[in-house]
C-alpha cells in the first residue's frame, strides 16, 4: 500500500510525463509530415546520357543512308569566282574530332529516337557527300572528311536536329593556303536561304539531278553553313561543334548554352 504522500507523488509523475510524451507524438507526427511531403516534391527526370550514342539511334532513324538511283542526266551547278569587293577574313569555327564531356540532359537514349527535342543541351545535323565521278552512275556516299577529287560533281545532304537555315558561301585564297577571304555566297542566290525542318533531310542544290560543281579559277574552298534563323550575334552558339565520321557520313553535335542557337559550319575543299 502507498502512503498518501507516495500516491500524491506517483499521480504527480504521471501527470509530469504526459506533456513530455505529446511533445514526442507532436515532433513524430511532424517528422512523419516533412518525409511526405518530401515524398511528393520528388519527380522523375531522365537520366544524362553520352550524347553521340542518342545521336546515333536519330540518325538511325531520320537519316538512314539511302539508295539512289542511277542519275540519267546531270545538269552541273558551276560555281564560279564572282568578281566582289574583297570580304571578311575567313574565321573557321573550332570543330573538335571527338567526344564532348559534358552529357545529353534533357532526354534519354530511347527518347531521342522518336525526335531530338528544342531544348535538349546539344543541338546538331548529320551531313553526307552525295559524289558522281566524271562517267556519271550511281552517286557515292562520303563522309566531309575528305577533299572533292578532279572531275567529282557532288550534292550536300544535311539533316539538322533543328529547324536551320542553310546556305553556302565562296571563299578566294589570297596567295597562301593559310589565308582566305568569304567574298559571299554562291548558293542558293544572295539574300536567299534554305529552309530546312528538323529531323527533314534536305539535298544541296535542291534540283534533284543537279549536282555541284566548283569551277577551275581560283575556287577550291566552299563553306556550308547551317544555323538556327535566330543564331545572329551574340544569340549564336559559340560553343566548338564535334564531329564523327564514318564510311556513310559526319555527324556533329554543338552545345547550346541558354539563350542562345545552333549555327554549325563546314568547309568544303577541292583538291587540284
């Protein structure tokens, strides 16, 4: 039996305990709310991927090579020196023979297969020679790695990952092989563009048995330019492009800081 004073003491510590207990319950319970809510605040992104490997899978599937039939005739596109006033200095834009370390974010490796999204971080376009010899036939697919030989007549065919503009500007040598001038563009006319869609494979000149042809005074060097319609001034991707080459083609991916848009180049060259 307790003493009346021991009972008053353990109702006492009864009573103490209780507000001690539903400070604990309270601070569970809002434990038990925060990690809900974190729960909830979660969401799904996908993963970062090697960007050439999705690129791969898109030219798989927007621009697999074609056949082409035999060409029975040809009506040569000559692309001869135009008398100018002399022209900007020709700056190459930096392209790198490799892989770029930073990741594809913004899609995975499946989703660029049904389409190269507006915002993912890279943007690019897959080019290939479509080359006739001087006796004509079936034309041959090239990559841009190699020069144009003597006598070769040969179309342009770009698939870009973005709707672009396209066109294709002159460039003279000036006494050395080092210097060049851009003294303005040869095709399609001045002040005209290519309209190409993203994921539209397009062939340059757009006749379909017109092929290009340089001419034998001075013009060795063509410069294809392919850029989103806003990438002018600072709105243009300065970023390097890298580029892939196999037996069938050059791919090319560019990084495409925020506020900014793709503009990709490529020389073309003629070797005498």
């Amino acid at each position: 039996m307790f003493s009346p004073t021991q009972q008053s003491q353990k109702t006492q510590a009864t009573f103490c305990t209780w507000p001690w207990a539903r400070a604990v319950a309270a601070a569970l319970l809002a434990l038990a709310a925060g990690a809900a809510m974190a729960q909830t605040e979660k969401s799904i992104v996908p993963e970062a991927v090697p960007a050439f490997p999705a690129f791969a899978n898109w030219v798989n599937v927007y621009a697999p090579v074609r056949a082409n039939p035999v060409q029975v005739a040809v009506e040569p596109v000559l692309l001869n020196v135009a008398l100018q006033e002399p022209g900007q200095d020709y700056q190459p834009q930096p392209v790198i023979l490799g892989l770029p370390d930073v990741p594809l974010l913004g899609s995975s490796v499946r989703a660029t297969a049904r389409g190269w999204g507006a915002a993912l971080n890279y943007q690019g376009m897959q080019l290939r020679m479509l080359v006739l010899n001087a006796s004509g036939g079936n034309p041959q697919v090239r990559s841009m790695a190699g020069p144009l030989r003597p006598g070769e007549l040969f179309k342009i065919r770009v698939t870009p990952t973005f709707d672009a503009v396209a066109e294709i500007d002159q460039m003279v040598n000036e006494g050395n092989s080092w210097s060049a001038t851009r003294t303005g563009q040869v095709y399609p006319q001045s002040g005209m563009s290519v309209q190409i869609m993203a994921g539209e494979t397009v062939d340059l000149p757009l006749e379909p048995q017109a092929y290009f042809r340089m001419g034998s005074e001075g013009l060795d060097r063509l410069v294809l330019s392919v850029r989103h319609a806003s990438a002018l001034g600072e709105a243009r991707s300065s970023q390097p492009a890298y580029r892939q080459d196999s037996p069938s083609g050059s791919g090319y991916l560019q990084l495409v800081p925020a506020g900014t848009y793709p503009a990709l180049e490529q020389l073309i060259s003629y070797a005498p």
